[in-house]
C-alpha cells in the first residue's frame, strides 16, 4: 500500500519476482507485505530503497532523498559515483537516512518521533528546532495560498511544534503572536517580513 504526499508521483511495476516502484518526486509512505520471494524496491533517481516487509516513508527533493522508517528495517543503496561503490546502510525502526550526492546521514530516534516526521497523512506537519524557511516549503507543498519568506532573518528562525497543514494562516497568525514577524496577507501568499 503507498500512500502519497501532495505533488508526488509514482510508477509501479509489479512481476513474479519483484514489487518496484519509481518515486519520482513528493513523498510517499509505504506499508509492504512480507514477500521474501518478491523484495519491495523503492527507486529514486540513483538510490534505491530494499525491504522485505515495512512501513518507511522516501521523499524526494531533487537529487536529494529522505528516508523514514516506522516499522521493521529497510536497506539503503547507491548507484557507482565517479566509479566508486558505496556500502548500502541498513535502517532499522526509528532510523532517518538522509542521502545527498556527497553521501547518506543516518540518524536514529526513538520511534515516536520518527513516526511524527509522517504525520502528513493525518493533516499534520512536525517541526523540531526547524528553520521557518524550511516550514514555509513544507506548507507550500501543500497549499496553493503560499508563505513566501520576505527576508533572511525571518527565514531563520527556528521553530517547532506539530501544525495542520491545512491551516496555514492559523500557523502564520501563531508565528506574530509569538516571534519577530509580521505578516502581510494576500489573496495567493502570506508574505512574513520583520516587524
């Protein structure tokens, strides 16, 4: 079963021999049967995601990928590089990989946050000690009113919390109450600024 993010896109081809599916773009969450004669293959661009049988979510952003993993372990790999292999990491529950052209991050925590971090499927967004810029992109991927950052010290401000991704206003009119912002509300965005 997968279960995809606003503005994602997937092809799935299934065989006798394999379940594979090519993210190729947004977000989506996976819940794969245990099938060990049919691995479940998540591909993104140069990386592919392995499990036997899990539930992980892989968001795509350019070349760039992230990967959650809520249930079970899942088996991160990379194609060649300037024809040098890279050693595939195994992500147990709890794991976060974040794989970036120069490499893969892994980070463990402990379940319940990790299983936050896809909250989106039930109108949620989670934030922790995140940039504002960084939560404007997560809103905006959502919704077609748009935050737009009207300057760098507005966009770096760190925030956290868990926000409806549906009430985008009600999280801007949060921000003036309780930080450095002001906002200025358009028909299509909502610019902050400094006051």
């Amino acid at each position: 079963q997968a279960t995809l993010a606003s503005d994602s896109r997937i092809d799935v081809r299934l065989s006798s021999r394999e379940r594979r599916i090519d993210l190729q773009r947004g977000e989506a969450f996976f819940e794969a049967a245990k099938d060990p004669a049919r691995p479940f293959v998540v591909e993104a661009g140069e990386r592919r995601v392995v499990a036997v049988g899990t539930r992980f979510s892989v968001r795509r952003d350019g070349a760039d990928l992230r990967v959650v993993v809520t249930e079970g372990t899942v088996r991160l790999e990379s194609d060649p590089v300037d024809g040098r292999s890279h050693p595939a990491a195994l992500l147990p529950a709890g794991s976060i990989a974040i794989a970036r052209p120069d490499g893969v991050l892994v980070r463990s925590l402990p379940l319940q946050e990790a299983a936050q971090l896809v909250d989106w499927r039930s109108g949620l967004l989670f934030f922790r000690d995140t940039t504002l810029a960084e939560a404007a992109t997560e809103f905006n991927r959502y919704n077609a009113r748009k935050i737009v950052i009207g300057d760098a010290a507005v966009g770096d401000l760190r925030i956290g919390g868990s926000f409806r991704w549906a009430n985008a206003e009600g999280f801007v009119r949060l921000l003036e109450q309780g930080f450095p912002v002001k906002a200025d509300y358009g028909r299509d965005r909502i610019v902050l600024h400094t006051p």
